[in-house]
C-alpha cells in the first residue's frame, strides 16, 4: 500500500510529491498520463513563470525542471505513460499503461492534480462552415513550440484568455499577421501584463464587447465575420459586423478543470469552478482525498498553483500519519458583491493555528475598493485593493482569531470606493 497516490505530474503534481516527501511520507507515487512529468509547463517556453515562487523570471520548462530536479532527489515512484481510470470510495486506484497493463494500487491518502482543458468550438455553437484551420490557442501552442508546425499565416483569435494573448505575440514573432484578438465581455479575461506584453506591444488590437458570429470557408477558414455584443444581453449587434479574411481562428475562451475521475468517485463539485468542494486544507467531501492546482480552480499564475499544491501535500501527509480529524463546527464560506466563487468553500475554526488563505475571482473590473469579510452583520476583516479584474485571481490571509469569532458562516464581498 502507497502512502500517498498523486494523480497528474504537472506543476501541481509534482510540487504535492516534493512536500509530501519532506513532510515525512515514505512510499509516494505520481501518476502521468503523459510520457514526461511537466504537464503543460512543457509547452510554455515564454518567460514569466516563478516570480512570486522562486523571486526569479523562468520559463515554463525551466520552472518545470526545478521542481523534477528535486523529485529525483527523493524516492517518490513515477509512473510516466500511466491512465488512472477510476479511484474508489476506498482509496484504490485503477490505472493502465503499455509497460504494466492494468493495475489497481491501494493508498491511505490521495491528491488530485489532473489539471485543466480548453473549451472547444463546439462549446460555443459558432455558426458557418466547419472547415480545418480552428484550433484551441493550447493546441497551437504545442504545434509551435514542440512539434515545429505553424497552424495558419493570417490569424484571429477568439477570447482574451491568457493562452491566446500569448500566442498572439508567438505567432507574430513567427512570422504571422495576427489581425485581432476579438472578446465577448467589456474586459479582457488575461492578466494586464499579458495584455500589454502581447498586444499592445505588437500593435494588435483587441476589441472588447465583440465576437465571432461566422467562419467562412471551404477546406480552410478563409474569412470569419466579427460583431459588436450588447453588454446586457451578450447578442450580436445587427450592422456592426466586420470581415476578416484569414486562414486560422484560434479559440481562447476559457478552461475547464478535468474532473471526470472526481465526478466518477461521488466527489462533491462546485458549479461555479467546475472542482471539488474543498475544505481549508484541500481534502474534498471523499475523506482522504485532496485536490489542487487547476483540478480545483483555474489558476493564472504557477506559483499559485505550486503553493495550494505544498498546502494540499501537508494535509494528506498529516491525514496518513494521524488519520481523519474529527471535525467541529464548519464555517460555509459564501460570496457576495461581485466575488464569483471561493476556494476553499469551507472552513474548521478548530482546526486552524495560522491564518487561512482564502482565493478568489470577481465578475467586473474593480476600481480602488475594498474586501470585506463578515459574519451575520458583523464585519470580521477589510482589505483594501486598487484594482481588481476577473481575468487575476485574488488572495487573502484571514486570520484564525478572526475565523474562531465567526458564526455559522462568513461572506467574502467586493466592495469599490
């Protein structure tokens, strides 16, 4: 039997593995459907990556790297080439590849680290022809960079998400004309450092309130047509359209966290980040089992990721070694005033020494404002923000003392000055 089994060998993955091991834990496995531990982190090869982790700028590989290098320093089993198909109420977790076949192992505790996909054309019903050329800004990102292939010359990109901003600036550096990058909302749904290394940089514009309301063409894409959006009711504006001719439309427009194992196992999830319902120490409603990184809720920076990981792997280890805890009074954490959603969705006063760091997304571009986290009518902590935006995850440190004097619940709101 594992002490721990953890399922996805990206940045999540691989950093829960390195805690665990330092937390004590003694036979350890990781379990990568890939053929290399990395995750996506293989495919960014653009900097940025560990400025808040590491305090230096790496690229995605090298980030990656840090984190293997410090894997091989320790015994922890690495299963590469490796599909988990199931994890039962037990524990037990049902996995296949080419060099072992079908296997079921056993662990005391489990973390879920499977990551994230992208939103397809077919979950946007784009009206027009179904010609080739329309890929995932993800895809195109790994034809480029790993496979040595350019998906298209002339190219629009559906969604501002950070991916797509990316591959604007990838794919002008290559060689092609990108004509616009086009976003359904009044905001873009990237990071504003992405949006200014990658577009306003380059002279590309991004028109906000628009969309794709036809791709035209017959084998290839050769021209998609783009509309202005009413801002209430997000439907396209009669006489507002605009004609691109192009032969690629890459689409950015949002990730979906890869939860089908956890669904499959009675896993509680949230409707609103499509993860699991997880308590201040990432175990989920299934005792034993953990989740992090973009399993639980899309992240926009890896070092995020890499810390919810590290919080993940040391409750599993405290799990293994002390069994379940026997849980007090639970603190619903519940949202308000633009706030979208919270991770963790609940908390165990009780349970807690330190302060609790609570993530979270608004809906709407914030000024300078406030958070605000109360009890009933009682306001318990206030943190002022100078800017917010959907497309940047936001944290806070709530103390325990604060949490402790809470009754039944507390509301974490947005409120702007």
């Amino acid at each position: 039997m594992y002490d721990l089994i953890i399922i996805g060998g990206g940045p999540a993955g691989l950093a829960a593995a390195v805690k665990a091991k330092e937390c004590g834990l003694k036979k350890v496995m990781i379990c990568e459907r890939s053929t290399e531990l990395g995750g996506i982190l293989n495919q960014c090869i653009h900097n940025g990556f560990g400025l808040t982790y590491f305090k230096e700028e790496l690229t995605g590989p090298e980030y990656a790297s840090r984190f293997i290098d410090m894997l091989k320093e320790t015994d922890v089993e690495v299963r590469t080439d490796t599909m988990v198909l199931d994890i039962s109420p037990e524990k037990e977790v049902h996995m296949v590849s080419p060099a072992m076949g079908y296997r079921v192992e056993k662990a005391k505790a489990v973390i879920l680290a499977m990551g994230c996909r992208e939103r397809s054309r077919g979950a946007l019903s784009i009206p027009g022809t179904r010609p080739a050329g329309v890929y995932t800004a993800g895809a195109a990102q790994k034809y480029v960079n790993i496979d040595g292939y350019l998906p298209g010359r002339r190219v629009v990109i559906l969604g501002s998400g950070d991916i797509g901003l990316i591959m604007a600036r990838r794919l002008t550096l290559e060689g092609c004309k990108v004509l616009a990058c086009v976003e359904l909302n009044e905001y873009s749904s990237g990071l504003n450092r992405n949006i200014v290394q990658c577009l306003n940089d380059y002279d590309i514009p991004l028109l906000l309130s628009h969309t794709v309301t036809n791709i035209s063409g017959d084998r290839r894409v050769e021209r998609v047509t783009v509309s202005e959006v009413d801002n209430k009711t997000k439907q396209p504006i009669p006489g507002t359209e605009q004609y691109f001719d192009c032969d690629t439309l890459l689409l950015s427009v949002g990730l979906i966290p890869e939860n089908e194992l956890s669904r499959d196992a009675g896993i509680n999830l949230d409707p609103r980040t499509k993860g699991p319902y997880v308590y201040d120490n990432m175990e989920t409603s299934l005792p034993g089992v953990f989740a992090c990184g973009n399993v639980l809720h899309v992240h926009d920076l890896v070092d995020f990721v890499t810390q919810e990981a590290q919080r993940a792997a040391a409750a599993a280890a405290e799990y293994v070694k002390k069994g379940q805890p026997e849980r007090g009074e639970v603190l619903d954490v519940k949202t308000a005033g633009g706030v979208t959603y919270t991770v963790p969705q609940q908390i165990c006063p009780a349970d807690l020494e330190g302060d609790t760091k609570v993530s979270f997304r608004v809906n709407r571009v914030f000024g300078k404002s406030r958070i605000v986290v109360s009890s009933g009518d009682r306001e318990l902590f206030t943190q002022k923000k100078p800017f917010m935006m959907p497309g940047e995850m936001q944290n806070v440190m709530l103390p325990a003392d604060i949490l402790k004097a809470a009754e039944d619940s507390i509301t974490v709101e947005a409120r702007e000055d």
